[in-house]
C-alpha cells in the first residue's frame, strides 16, 4: 500500500525508488549532508531521502533521531530496501524466478520498478510475470469490520489467491479513468466529469467500473459507480483491471491529463478505448501533425514551433519572434510557462521548460497581445457536432484558461466572428473523427479594423469548463457525451441546436494568494487558482458582481482606490479615473498614473513609491485607508515595488485587481450595484420555466 500511494503521487515516481526519478546512482546523487539536512525537515521529498540514507549506510536509530518516524515504519521501509538490494544482485530478469518474482509484486514493486533494476522495459517485465503466471487479485474493503456482509464496492488489489471481484454477467462494462490526485491544473472538474459518465452508463443499463486514487472525490463515493477500484493510475495497475474484469470500453476522455497519457499504451495492448481515437488525442497534441492539420483546414494559428535541446529552441525563437510563449508539452496546467519579451528571459525560461518537460520536447508559440481568448465546448458523434458553450475570457490572452473570468454568453464578439469560430470547430471535429467532448481554445485579435481568429489548442476530450457550461445552460454535457461515446447519436439523444441561455454566468477563479506572504499575485500562463465560483443574472454587471462575491473579492461602494496602470495601458486611467470618481470614490496613485489623471482635470491623491520613502501605499494599507487596488503591472515577481504593493494588498484583505479588463468590468459592477438589486433564485426553478 506504501508503494502504491507513491505511485498514486503522479511525481513520476513508479514507488520507493528504483524508477526513472531515483538519484541514488547517478552523477546527482545526494551526499550525507543533503540527505540529513531533507531528512530534518519535513518535505515532499523527504520520504524518498529515507531511502538514500539507507542506501548511505545510516542506521534506523540515526534517521528516527532525525526524522521522528517511529521505528516500526522504518523496519518496514528498511526491509523494501533489502527486497531491491536482493533483486539488484540477481541484477537480469532471465534470472528472477517465480517465488523470488512474487515476493517482490507482494511488497508492492512496480513492472516499472523491476525493469528499471534489470535494465529492461515494463511490458517485458509483464510479460515475463504473466508468463509465470503472476497476477493481483482484488478483494473488497470489509466497510462492516466483519460483523455484517459489505455491500460497498470497493476493491484493491494484491498478490494473494483468492479473488473477491465480481464475475462479468451479461451487461456490458464500461471502465472510467479518474483524474488521480486532485491539484492545481487538474482539479474537481474532472471528478465532475467522471461522476455524470457513470450516471449515464448506469441509465443505459451498463455497469461502470471507476478507476481512481483519491479518496476525497465524488467519484471514489461507494454509490457513485457499479464498482469502485481504489488504484493508481499507471498503465500497470489499470492493465490488470482490465485483465480481471474484461470491460467492452474503456473512456479516457473524462480525467484530464492523466488517463490521456495512458491512451497509447492500453490501446497497444489490445485494451478498446471508447469514443475519440488515440490517433485523434495524438494528432491534437503533437505539434507538428496538428500545424498540419491546421493548415489543410485553411485555418489560422500563431506561427510555432517544437524544441528538442537548447539550440532548435534558440532557432525557432528567432523565427517566431518575441513576444513568445514558452511551455513543456504534456503538463498540467500550463506548468512552467511563461511569456518572454525579449532573449535574455527566453534562455531563462526554456532552460526550466526542458527540465520540467523531462524528455519530452519544449513548445515555443508567437503571443498575442491584447487578443480576446475564447474556450469552446463541443460534442461530436463522428458525424454531427453541436457546440455547447462558447466562453469568451474577461481577462485578454496570457491568462491560464484556469485562471481567468469567462462568460456564457460571450459578452462583446460580434456576430461574424462567432459565426467564423462556430464554422471552425465543426471543420476541427469533423477533420479529427471526435466522439465526445472536445474543447478548443481560440484567440481573437484585432489586425487593423478586423478581427481575426487564431487556434490556439484542440483538446479532444473533457475539459475543465465542461460543469460551468452544464450548469450555465442547464444541459448535461457529460451525461449527453458519454452516452454519444457509447454509441447513441447526438439525434437520438434530441441534441441538435447549441444552447444559448437568456441569462449572463461568469465563472471566476478563486486563488489561494493568502495561504502564501508576500507572493506576487499576478495571473500569467501558469495555472495557480485551486477553485472556481460562478455568477448567474440578467446583467452581465451582476452576474460579475455575483462571481466577485462568491470568489471572496468584496467590491467598495466607498473609500479610496488605489490606481496604477503600466505604460501601455495609461490610456484607459481617464475613463476609470472618471468613472470612479462619478461613483464618489477617491483616488490614490503613483506619479507616472496620477500626472495622467491630472492632466485629464481628475483630482487624485499622489502616493510615493516604496522607494521614494514614507507614505507610500504600504502605510495606507496598514492604516486600512485602501478598499481596492487597481493595478495592471508592468513588472512582476516578489521583489519588484509593484509585486510588493500586490502581496501587501492581499495579506491586508484588501481586494487586488491585475487586469485592465477585469478592472473595467468591476467598475461596471459597482454601477450595477447601486442601481439594480442582486436577486436569488435556483437554477433548477429557473430551467423549469425554461428561462
């Protein structure tokens, strides 16, 4: 079970040690100073310098001195040292036989683990198991202690003999990978996905199996599926299920990243994957067969390119130009990526993308300043596709789809451009075969008078904006993809028209800024929020309002404002200034915003910088003299005056805004406010009378 939890991790560790991510042997390893100095102090990856101290030669009673582990756990931990160190010394897979074979699957070393130590590769590591005929068996988690017979079905596996997982009868079985371990980039959304796909295998009389590792989601409730499986998400462990359960399909679709990269491998081994292909999931997510695809298509995406090492970077970012957005393929939530303006921050930045990529190949892209991004949620049953919300961003492109506040129905595209984005996600669904849910990214940006419309990113699956669509349109997509993955069309399911809502629902972010002093809080390409609210009114002011509220952002009807806008954004200080002003705040700025506002006869307060001493903002907020920041930044990070003035603003609760258009929109709330009450009411009340 301890092996088991570290692969459930997702760090890329396949268990304690003795897989890529082990250090003990290579140029990196870590001398005794480092292991007691991680040892002393608890850490993510401390658990794994246990082992190094072990392999250093350190005593059980020197690392419970430094640790404060008892001493039983450290025996344990000891003896899975000594089952590694005693396959070392057999050291070729030819050489393991059955009982030494099973004693290592029983103290729970991965396929994976085992082909790192005999310098194989895991499928011949399973072949050779199974050969032996070396398998899990499942037995259910005894909810009752014994006393009554449990009903619950829950399941994990081990190398026993009897197996206690339920016979195939004749329904068909379905299998749904979870999403894992819920973190930033791959959070709730997905159990939410999950969850609904099991309802509907259950409406179409399908038993639905649930594959996952946290016990915290919806998807692992023991009434959620037919039959729960509590295992890692590795090819290993799901490969086994499959063995033992024999499904019809297998959906990928609904968890995110994780079950996506296993795609490839249960498909190679002979595992159906129901709905989209792997070739499909492929083709969006290489860079090169997608350019392609795009340009058969006749459609726009910003000019690209793929690195492999440091100089192919160097070239293609010559040729794409800067700004550029650099960014490791197949990560979470936009992990490592950033914006870089000019060589010297491109250098910085590629060199982290590579390392965070571990193996895989950096992708360098052209950004587009001050383009509107829009998010579009599709389904498709191979033939017909019914878009089921477009979402335009509040805040411009540059902000992590994840982060950022966005809006069903879009709140200022025109009706051409719509058209335009409609007509390209239907080409895109019909040119990739999708079955279920897709989500494609797109940008819009202003080229002299007209607007045009860029890809950024197909993504042939679930994503995460699929239960805001659903709750701001009142259609179970999830529900509606998964039983179009079975095999039902979108006709027989009477999907035919996409749904546009009478009302506005703003989704907004929530970040977790005040678990973290003094951390700069601008929102970049990187995911950081760890929750989203949404909005729902009439007004698109109100519903903002609502989002704002519910996010933990209270909106001032009084007070000051502090107002400091970067140099290319010093054109909008006029219309806020007056606006806010009209609203009967006062304002606050440094000089570079306060001599713009001056010189449009808008009275305003000038405020020194942290550097030009005392009082600077800093003294208004201890003094709770500041009810809102304005702020759109022209630096960033933790040591710069603006990072400072964010991260002070924050830890005096005190709402900060970064974005010209989220600053915008909240001004239009705080009109709204005072002119129209907020009202409530049930979106099931509101989708009975077909609002």
């Amino acid at each position: 079970s301890f092996q088991k939890a570290l692969r459930g991790l997702e760090v890329g560790a396949f268990g304690f040690g003795s897989d890529p991510k082990d250090l003990w042997g290579t140029e990196d390893q870590p001398s005794r100073d480092d292991i007691r100095a991680k040892l002393s102090t608890p850490g993510s990856e401390r658990i794994f310098y246990i082992r190094y101290a072990f392999k250093d030669g350190m005593t059980a009673a020197e690392i419970h001195k430094l640790t404060n582990i008892d001493p039983w756990f450290l025996d344990h931990l000891q003896q899975l040292i000594e089952t590694e160190d005693n396959l070392r010394a057999i050291g070729k897979l030819d050489a393991i036989d059955a009982d030494t074979m099973r004693d290592a699957k029983r103290r729970g070393f991965s396929d994976r683990q085992i082909a790192t130590i005999t310098s194989k590769n895991e499928s011949q590591v399973r072949a050779k198991r199974l050969e032996m005929g070396i398998r899990p068996v499942y037995k259910s988690v005894d909810t009752c202690a014994a006393e009554f017979e449990a009903f619950t079905p829950y399941y994990y596996s081990t190398y026993e003999t009897e197996n206690e997982a339920p016979a195939k009868g004749d329904k068909k079985r379905v299998v749904i990978l979870g999403g894992g371990p819920n973190r930033i980039g791959q959070g709730i959304e997905f159990d939410y996905c999950c969850c609904h796909a099991s309802f509907a295998l259950q409406d179409m009389g399908i038993e639905s199996i649930m594959v996952n590792s946290n016990p915290e989601t919806v998807s692992t409730d023991y009434d959620t599926s037919d039959i729960l499986f509590f295992e890692p998400l590795t090819i290993e462990d799901v490969l086994n299920i499959c063995d033992a359960m024999q499904p019809d399909g297998v959906i990928v679709q609904f968890g995110g990243q994780t079950p996506l990269n296993l795609a490839r491998g249960l498909e190679q081994a002979g595992v159906p994957i129901i709905g989209t292909s792997v070739d499909t999931i492929d083709t969006a997510e290489d860079r090169e067969l997608f350019s392609s695809l795009i340009d058969e298509l006749g459609l726009r995406q910003p000019p690209s390119g793929i690195a492999r090492n440091m100089d192919e970077a160097r070239v293609e970012a010559k040729r794409i130009g800067y700004p550029a957005l650099v960014r490791p393929s197949f990560v979470l939530g936009g992990r490592a990526m950033e914006i870089c303006y000019d060589h010297s921050q491109f250098a910085r930045y590629v060199a982290e993308a590579f390392i965070v990529a571990d193996g895989q190949p950096v992708l360098i892209d052209r950004f587009l300043e001050d383009a509107t991004e829009v998010d579009v949620d599709a389904i498709s049953d191979g033939n017909d596709c019914v878009i089921m919300g477009i979402m335009e961003h509040i805040e411009e492109a540059g902000v992590h789809s994840g982060d950022s506040a966005c809006c069903i129905p879009p709140f200022s595209l025109t009706q051409p451009v719509l058209a335009e984005i409609r007509d390209a996600t239907r080409k895109l669904a019909a040119r990739l075969n999708v079955v279920g849910l897709m989500n494609i990214q797109f940008a819009v940006k202003m080229e002299g008078n007209q607007p045009t419309l860029y890809i950024l990113e197909v993504n042939p699956r679930a994503s995460r904006t699929v239960p805001f669509v659903a709750k701001a349109t009142g259609v179970p997509v999830a529900n509606i993809a998964t039983k179009v993955m079975a095999g039902q069309t979108l006709k027989e399911l009477n999907v035919t028209e996409e749904p546009i809502p009478r009302h506005v629902s703003i989704k907004e972010s929530v970040l977790p800024f005040r678990k973290f002093a003094g951390v700069d809080i601008v929102l970049g390409p990187e995911m950081r929020s760890t929750g989203e609210v949404m909005g729902v009114s009439e007004l698109f002011s109100i519903a903002f309002a609502k989002s704002q509220l519910a996010a933990g952002t209270v909106l001032p009807d009084s007070g000051k404002i502090f107002l400091s806008l970067s140099a290319n954004h010093k054109e909008s200080a006029e219309s806020l200034g007056k606006s806010l002003i009209e609203l009967g705040f006062e304002l606050l700025a440094t000089e570079g915003t306060a001599v713009r506002l001056e010189a449009s006869g808008i009275a305003v307060t000038r405020v020194k910088k942290l550097s030009e001493g005392h009082p600077n903002l800093i003294d208004y907020l201890k003094n709770d003299d500041v009810q809102l920041i304005l702020n759109t930044p022209s630096g960033k990070g933790a040591r710069t005056d603006e990072g400072k003035i964010r991260a002070a603003g924050v830890q005096h609760g005190v709402p900060c805004i970064t974005t010209l258009a989220a600053a915008e929109a909240a001004v239009r709330a705080m009109v709204a406010m005072r002119e129209t009450p907020m009202e409530v009411e049930s979106l099931q009340r509101r989708y009975a009378q077909n609002v």
